[in-house]
C-alpha cells in the first residue's frame, strides 16, 4: 500500500473530541451520545450504545422551570413520585432517565429551628398544647443535577431538646415566616418526616421533631 493510501486511512480513523454530541428535536428533548470509552471493546451491547433523551432547561422561564422541577417524576416512574426530594440525607435528585434536565439546575435550601413551648398541660381528657416559633437558621442556593445523587452538606440540622427543624427546598422568592406549618405532629423519631410548606416555587419540605418536649 503507498504511504498516500497509508495516510488517508490513518485520517479517516482518527478519534474524535471526548465531548457528547447534541441533536436538538423540536420536542424540546436534546439527544445526547455519549462518546466511547476506549476500553470498551468495539462489540459491546446496544446497551452501552444506546442514546439518552434530556430536557433542555437553559431556555426556560424561571416559572416553566419551577414547574418542570414539581412534576418531574423519580426514577421508579411510580405515581407521585417526585424526582427532587428533601430527607435526612439531603438534597437528593433521581428524575426518570428521559426526562432529566440536560444542564444542573439551581434550587434554594433553607433550614429553620422550631423552637416549642409548651402552653397547657396534658390531661386525662386531653393533650399537651404547644406552640411554634420559627427562626431562620440559613439560606443556600445549590446545583443540583443533571445526573443522580444526593448534594453535599444539604443534610438538616438535628432536633434538639425542644427544638425542632424545618427544611425547605425551593425555587424563586423567599419563604415568607408565615408559610411555615404551625400544625407540626411531635412524633417520637428524629427521622425527617415530609411536611406541607405553602408557596408556588416550594419543591419540597421535612420536619425533624426535638430529641424532646418534655421540659419545654
């Protein structure tokens, strides 16, 4: 063979840039390639070849995407699933392979103290009333997405004696005092417990009850 043949198949097998290669659709899904590793072997299964659809969210208005994040259903694809939750580990994100964003999207967290007193005794006939002060403990912004996990140090803060904590995943304006649950169930566990947080871009929310209430 001539080295001028020699040089053209060398040029046509070159390997291309590591980068995944976009097709846009006019669904608004991105189909994406991922590009071969090296030290997969060329007869791998179509599995390993296979495209992944993704939303593109770079466009969207802060409204659309807010309500993307809501309805954007976890990866078990069960009814109500939610993709973004909120639980005792943290801020975690498993969407359903399909419909995951193509780019990180940014959601605020904010973590809350409850601090519980005690305003009537428990009776024969009735229980102990309590009521409910929130102070805001901090606020974040974080990324989260596109691939699944939990995000680092989004964790909430334990409850203490008397002292509850509400965490609250969000999106848009600050989340006003008010909107807070004030109906807080004193369960006997510290586990994060899902709870109701009124507001258009709330994403998710959980309690963790005080370690007591006994003395409060």
């Amino acid at each position: 063979m001539t080295t001028t043949a020699m040089a053209a198949l060398l040029a046509l097998s070159g390997c291309s840039e590591d980068e995944p290669t976009a097709e846009a659709s006019p669904s608004g899904l991105a189909r994406y390639t991922a590009a071969p590793d090296p030290a997969t072997p060329t007869q791998s299964s179509p599995a390993a070849t296979a495209t992944a659809e993704c939303v593109k969210t770079a466009g969207m208005s802060a409204e659309r995407l807010t309500g993307y994040l809501k309805d954007l259903r976890g990866g078990s694809g069960a009814y109500g699933s939610k993709a973004l939750t909120l639980d005792a580990s943290g801020l975690t994100f498993t969407p359903e392979a399909v419909e995951r964003p193509c780019e990180a999207v940014t959601v605020k967290l904010a973590h809350y103290w409850v601090d519980i007193e005690k305003t009537r005794e428990a009776t024969d006939v009735r229980p102990a009333s309590y009521e409910y002060q929130y102070t805001l403990i901090k606020t974040a912004s974080h990324k989260v997405g596109p691939h699944n996990g939990t995000v680092p140090r989004t964790a909430p803060p334990a409850g203490t004696t008397c002292r509850g904590t509400v965490s609250v995943a969000y999106r848009g304006e600050d989340i006003p005092l008010k909107a807070l649950p004030y109906e807080l169930e004193l369960v006997d566990t510290t586990a994060a417990v899902p709870v109701e947080v009124s507001g258009d871009g709330v994403l998710s929310a959980v309690y963790i009850a005080p370690g007591s209430v006994e003395p409060c």
